[in-house]
C-alpha cells in the first residue's frame, strides 16, 4: 500500500530532475530571505542562480544546530511570520531549545509525508491510532497526528504520560496502532504484562515507533510482547519532524521522501562524503519547505544508506536504523562506544530486562564505563552464582564487542528510570 505511489516509485532520473528543480528553488528563496545563507553563499562564492547539477550540492555550506542557536529565534526564517501558521521547537536534550517555523503549506506537506509513514506502516483508513507523543512544542504528535487524519484513521490524540490510562483507552477504544517511542511501548508491554491483561483483550495490529535510536533485539522484543509489527521512523525538528523517513512493512531500512529531502552521507571529520554504502553522519536538505528550508543540516545521526532496492516496490532510498549520534558516541580508552552497541547484546542475555543505563565516570585520567542492568526479581534477590554468571557472562561479551573492559551491575527491576518520551541511556558524570 502507498500513500502516493506516483512519488514514492518514481524512476531514479525523474526524481533527481524534480530534486534538481526543487534544489534550484530552495537556494534561490533562501538567497534572498535568509541573511545567514546570503552571507554564506558570497563568502564562498556560491552563484544563486548559477546552480546547475546536483553535483554542485559539495560546493553549499553546511547548516548546524549552532547556526539555530545563534539565529534563534526567528533568524533563518525565510518568510514573515505572517505567513507561518505553527511554531514548534526542538527538544533541547542537549543544549539550549531551537525553533522552527511551518507555512499553510508546509503543515499540507508535512501531512502527506506523515501519511506516506503511516501507510507504509500499514495504517488505513480503517485503523484506530493512538498517539502517545507528546503534543506541544515537541513535533512528535502533531506531525504525526495531522498524517492519521489524512489517511482517515480514527485518531486517539492521548499524548504522553498516564501509562494506566493508556492501556485502559487501548482496550476500550480498541487501538489498533499505538505511537509513541520504542522505549515508552517496551513500558507500555511490561506494564499490560505485570499487571495480567491478557492479549487478546487488545486489537493492536501496529506500532510506529520512532523519536530515539533502538536496537533489533529491542523491536524484537516489544513484537512479540504486543503482538504487532512494529515499525522505525525517523525524523527531527530542524527538518520538518517525523514523516522524514519509514519503514515499510518489510522492516529493514527507513524509506527517505527524497522527493522533499536530499540526503548525503559525510564523515564528520573530512566532512567529505564517505563511499556508497559506509556509515557516516547524515546530512539533509529541504526541498519544498516554506518558512523554513534548511542546507546541508548535519544531524549528528549516524547511518549508511541502502542502495538496494526494497521489495515493497518504493524506489525511495533507505536508510540504515540510527545507530546513534555522534554527540552520543563515548570515547572510552581511545575506543568509539555507542549505546545501540551495548543494547544490541544486553537483548541476547537471558535473565536480563531490557532496561539499562550506561554511566560513564572519570577515575584519574581514565574513563570508566558502567553499566546497569536490570535483571529478574528471582535473580536478583535469590541466586548469587546466577548474578555471578550473568555478570560474567555481559562483560564477556561486551569485551569482546567494543574491544574495551566494561563494569557491570545487576540491578533491581525497576529501579533504572522509566521515560515516557526519549530514554535517557547515557549518565555521564565526568567533567569535562
Ligand atoms: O524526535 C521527531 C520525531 C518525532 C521523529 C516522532 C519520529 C517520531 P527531535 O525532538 O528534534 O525530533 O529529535 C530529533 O531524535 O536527530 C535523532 O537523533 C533522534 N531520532 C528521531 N527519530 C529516530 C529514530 C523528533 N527513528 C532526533 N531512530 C534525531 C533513532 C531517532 N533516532
């Protein structure tokens, strides 16, 4: 199923035609409404008019989230505030809050691309969808929101947060496709599980999970506590939100609208783009976005991209799941860590939760990783050896991953901290 077929399989030339002309326009209005891109543009000698090939993408400047700050709020506006229709800002995990800005047509657009997410997805116009983002600044659940409507759902808008009321309106409104983050439906699954709802008493069919990096073990693990498929998309803020890229139902990759979005893949060192196929940080364009068309954004996301094409029959491009962002990474022993890396073997090992949290500490002038892990009530009040071994067991394999020594700890169910938006998996205590 498509939500717009014409776009989403089109041929690879008339695509990069339509982006060529898209390209042309968004440089152009940007050229002449944004001062930042226009100071930009004539320290490097870029001709607004004078863009010809797609090739020439390399000779643009980057964007970054300190180009946000520094114009915050309304500075890279590229339309007067008359003419923007919604607000929305950035999450602000790590720094100080940025805002974007949405025309009439851009919330049309952003619509059609969250309805393009959720029919790959598997959502019609016969679903009910619940949608347990926040609604707010955070873009989360009205993007996604305006794009159920559209495909003619019924939509619970519920928000974040009440996880009773949740799985109560889950059952009574018979939900069949639940939104949220993979980490908020893993405490959804637990919390149906401890409290004895059995299954059946759900109609959920779907679940749309996006807004942080998780694992396969992880969407493994929450399919088969909710019986669903459950499905990756992505987006941020900067760009438009979510409805930047998803998955289809085949699961292994994420469809980018690059119809609406030109997508590079650079090494964030050389900042030049690494060869087909390898990991590097993504970088974006906007293509069709009015008040706020953005070049070059470094997202700070890593991924590869997917040249094969999928057997849903898209030609849009996939990308890799993220595997984390490179103000994730954690430099431990001159090694690179990232988080998916520790969660992909902790959902390998019997006995543990799939709930846990890295510390990081910083004895002399070494760096010391922790991690907690919560195991089973029954091991972890009764069977010391059992401890014993599980504990053995993780640092083994996390050696042998990372190649570094890592501590581990066993800690009571629960006791980590829940989140009901973005997990927070990283505590780091150095000081840097
Ligand atoms: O999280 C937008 C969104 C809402 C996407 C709902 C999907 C669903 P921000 O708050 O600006 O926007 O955060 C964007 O979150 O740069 C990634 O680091 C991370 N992120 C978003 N989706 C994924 C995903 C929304 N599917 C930042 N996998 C991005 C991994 C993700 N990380």
């Amino acid at each position: 199923m498509y939500w717009n077929q014409a776009k989403e399989c089109m041929n690879r030339e008339d695509l990069k035609q339509l982006q060529l002309e898209r390209l042309q326009a968004t440089i152009f209005r940007v050229a002449t409404n944004v001062p930042f891109y226009r100071h930009k543009f004539k320290e490097l000698g870029v001709d607004p008019d004078g863009f010809r090939s797609l090739d020439e993408l390399r000779s643009l400047p980057f964007t970054t989230k300190q180009d946000l700050r520094d114009n915050y709020p309304y500075g890279l506006f590229a339309v007067p505030l008359r003419d923007v229709v919604r607000v929305h800002a950035s999450s602000g995990t790590t720094g100080q809050a940025t805002v974007v800005g949405y025309t009439r047509n851009d919330i049309k657009t952003w619509a059609n691309l969250t309805a393009r997410v959720l029919t790959a997805a598997g959502v019609t116009n016969d679903d009910v969808v619940q949608i347990a983002f926040g609604y707010g600044l955070f873009t989360g659940g009205f993007g996604l929101h305006y794009g159920a409507e559209l495909v003619g759902a019924s939509v619970i808008p519920i928000s974040s947060g009440n996880t009773r009321r949740q799985i109560q309106i889950m059952q009574d409104f018979r939900t069949t496709a639940l939104i949220c983050t993979p980490s908020y439906a893993l405490l959804l699954a637990d919390s149906i599980e401890e409290a004895g709802i059995p299954l059946n008493s759900f109609s959920l069919k779907y679940g749309l999970f996006g807004a942080e990096p998780w694992s396969e073990g992880m969407r493994q693990e929450i399919q088969k506590k909710l019986n669903i498929i459950a499905t990756d998309n992505y987006g941020l803020s900067e760009i438009m939100g979510p409805g930047v890229a998803g998955e289809c139902q085949q699961r292994n990759g994420l469809h980018i609208n690059e119809d609406h979005f030109l997508v590079e893949i650079i090494d964030p060192e050389t900042l030049e783009p690494v060869a087909p196929g390898e990991l590097g940080e993504l970088v974006l364009t906007t293509l069709t976005k009015e008040a706020f068309p953005i070049i070059r954004y470094r997202t700070r996301d890593l991924t590869r991209l997917i040249e094969e094409p999928c057997p849903c029959g898209r030609t849009l491009r996939r990308m890799e799941r993220i595997t984390g962002r490179t103000d994730d990474m954690l430099i431990v022993k001159g090694v690179n860590v990232y988080p998916s890396q520790i969660e992909n073997i902790l959902f390998d090992i019997e006995g543990t939760k799939p709930h846990y949290q890295i510390v990081v500490e910083r004895e002399g002038r070494l760096d010391k990783i922790t991690v907690l892990v919560e195991v089973m009530e029954s091991i972890f009040f009764d069977e010391m050896r059992k401890q014993g071994e599980i504990i053995n067991n993780i640092k083994h394999k996390l050696a042998s991953e990372l190649g570094i020594g890592v501590e581990v700890r066993l800690v009571e169910e629960k006791s980590l901290e829940r989140s009901e938006g973005k997990a927070k998996r990283i505590v780091d205590k150095r000081k840097l």
